[in-house]
C-alpha cells in the first residue's frame, strides 16, 4: 500500500525531542512544520493532514491550545501527554482528538500512529493499492 506524505504541523516547544520525533516521520516523507507555542494564528490549520500537539508549550499548556481548535482540527490531531491512562482517555474523549500518546514518545511508535491516522481518515478501500516491487 502506499501511503501519500502528509503534510504534519508539530505543536512543540522542545527542539531536541520534537527533532527526533520528526526525523522518523520524514523518512516516511512527511513534511513536518514546527511551532514553538500557542499561538496558533500564524498558521493555517486547515492546510495540514495532521497536527501533533506536545502538553507541555514554552507560553503556556498544549490543552489550552486543543481547546481553542475547532472539531475538525481537533480530530486530526495526536497530543503528547504525560498524564496516566486515565487522563489520557480523558483527553481524548472529552475533546474528540484522533489519539492521545504516553511520554516519552518513541519515534517509530508516532510514525505508526501517524500511518494509522493517515488510513482511517484519507483512504477509501477502493483507493488501497499493492506497493510497487
């Protein structure tokens, strides 16, 4: 099956760990965009397949800024949390976000859940086809 590279805005005030987690991501072909903070009105949201949004932002926390998203950014959205399984969940449910991952992320693991994000949301069974030998 091939998988169409996303364009992926990240959400993340550390540079060290949003870079590793990006170095996976591009080497499936993804485009990843970085931003430091909350303020999320210097990018267009709608132009991205795909968010990923850490908790903890230099100007202030991740939710704060989920919370401001319209739904439909919402549900294309992973935020990176540190909360138990519960929170998480909570996370997820309450703001109708595509998944909510434990930290520390493990780059491979987000490549996953980016792969599986990309299936359920932009490929219809009929688009599906066998990867070229």
């Amino acid at each position: 099956m091939n998988i169409t590279p996303m364009k992926i805005l990240m959400v993340h005030g550390d540079k060290e760990e949003r870079g590793q987690l990006a170095i996976m991501l591009t080497r499936f072909e993804h485009g990843v965009v970085f931003a430091d903070g909350v303020d999320s009105s210097e990018f267009d949201l709608d132009k991205y397949d795909l968010l990923i949004v850490d908790e903890q932002l230099p100007e202030g926390a991740g939710i704060v800024l989920l919370q401001q998203f319209p739904a439909n950014i919402r549900s294309k959205t992973i935020y990176l949390s540190s909360g138990d399984e519960k929170e998480r969940a909570l996370y997820q449910n309450s703001l109708g976000i595509y998944e909510c991952m434990e930290k520390p992320v493990k780059p491979m693991d987000l490549a996953v859940i980016a792969c599986d994000f990309y299936v359920s949301f932009y490929l219809d069974n009929w688009k599906l086809e066998p990867m070229s030998c």
